[in-house]
C-alpha cells in the first residue's frame, strides 16, 4: 500500500455539527500532517505529527482538533466551524521524522472537500 | 513580499512542447526544494525532491535549483495535455516540516 487515503471525500456539515475527517496510511511514514487549502491557493500547514506527537500547531482556532491514534491514522474533529472553514483539508506524511530533511518529502492524500453551512 | 513568488499563470503551450516553470525566493536559507503536481480538485503530486543545488532528472521532468539565484525550475520536455495541472513550489530551509509554498502556476498543454 503507497499511498495516503482519506474519508470522507466530501463533507456537509452545519455551523453546530460535529464532524471528523480521517486519514489514513500504511507506508511505515514517521509524521503525518494536515493542510488547508482554499480555492486557487497553495496548502497551509495545520498540524504536524511526528511519532505520533503533536509537534507543530499552526495556531490553528480551537475548533480544530487533531488525534494521532497510531502511527497509521490521524484524525482531525471539528466542532462550531465557520463557513469561511469550508476548504479542502489534505492530509499528508513522510518516511522521514522531524529530524531529517527529508521530512519534507512529503505525500498527499486526495482531500476531504469541506462545506459549512 | 512573499517568501516564495511564483507566476500563477496560466501557461498555455501546444503538446510536445518543452515547458519551464520557475519559482524564484528570498530566504537565502532554504535548502530542500520540491515540486508538486495538483490536478483539479484533488491532493498534490510528488514529481521532484531535491536538496541543495544542481540537476534532478526523472523521466520527462528535471528540476533545477541555483541557490546564488535563489531560482528554481522545473521542466517538461514532450508535454502532453495530461500534464495539464497546478504545479507547486516548495521549499524549506531545515527539516520542520513546515513547507513554504509558491502560489503555484497554472498549465494548459493543449493538443
């Protein structure tokens, strides 16, 4: 298995929802990550784990949380988002931890396509 | 001014042409350099990695980076209209993770 999956593809959710996107791989890959990327705009790095531990938070409002259950899987909730949240959340990983370079090799998943009504 | 500038395009070429895209930078500091593929509405595509400077070559793509120009390309020899995509920069100067993306531009190979 070489590639990163992600459920749902696409997702409709209220302002009062709560909701959980999911991520998945089974490549062995050290960190896992999610982005946000709005229409016509590059990725924006959310979160980042490395060996299952929470190593960056982009300053990300509280009504995102990310879960790294295993090293396999990260989940991101999300609960009272705001329309102008509606994007589309990739997530991402690499072989390599965040004590290489080559963490930034890194592989992405196809994307849950968000809106928030 | 953005860390990383790339012109957003779009780049309209007929198929089998040869394509350059660049992506030019301020941070003297960055050292490993990525290119990304994004078809429409699904997750960037991995085509190159590459540390430091000089050539990378892989099948129909090199990648270039000069660091004493703080300039990158990429290129595409024989496009086909399948490599009809975004096509993303990105860099960093250390191993964080946290990638410094272009704006990415926009490729139209029409047959």
């Amino acid at each position: 298995d070489t590639e990163v999956t992600q459920t749902p593809k696409h997702l409709v959710m209220g302002m009062t929802n709560k909701k959980s996107l999911k991520c998945e791989q089974h490549m062995g890959h050290r960190a896992m990550y999610w982005y946000k990327q709005k229409a016509k705009k590059p990725p924006e790095l959310m979160f980042v784990y490395s060996y299952e531990k929470l190593s960056i938070n982009e300053s990300v409002p509280s009504r995102f949380s990310p879960e790294c259950p295993n090293s396999s899987l990260l989940n991101l909730h999300l609960h009272a988002l705001q329309p102008e949240d509606s994007a589309l959340y990739l997530c991402a990983s690499s072989q390599a931890a965040l004590t290489s370079g080559r963490a930034n090799e890194q592989f992405f998943g196809p994307g849950t396509r968000l809106t928030v009504l | 001014q953005k860390e990383v500038e790339q012109d957003p395009g779009p780049l309209s070429v007929p198929e089998g042409a040869i394509v350059s895209l660049n992506c030019t930078y301020s941070n003297s500091a960055f050292q490993y350099f990525m290119w990304y593929r994004q078809y429409s509405r699904k997750g960037p595509e991995l085509l190159m990695y590459t540390y430091s400077s000089g050539n990378k070559e892989d099948g129909r793509f090199t990648a270039q980076v000069d660091k004493s120009s703080k300039y990158i390309s990429l290129f595409i020899r024989d496009s086909q209209p399948s490599d009809s995509a975004t096509y993303l920069c990105a860099m960093n100067p250390g191993n964080t993770g946290k990638l410094i993306f272009g704006q990415g531009t926009t490729l139209q190979v029409k047959p």
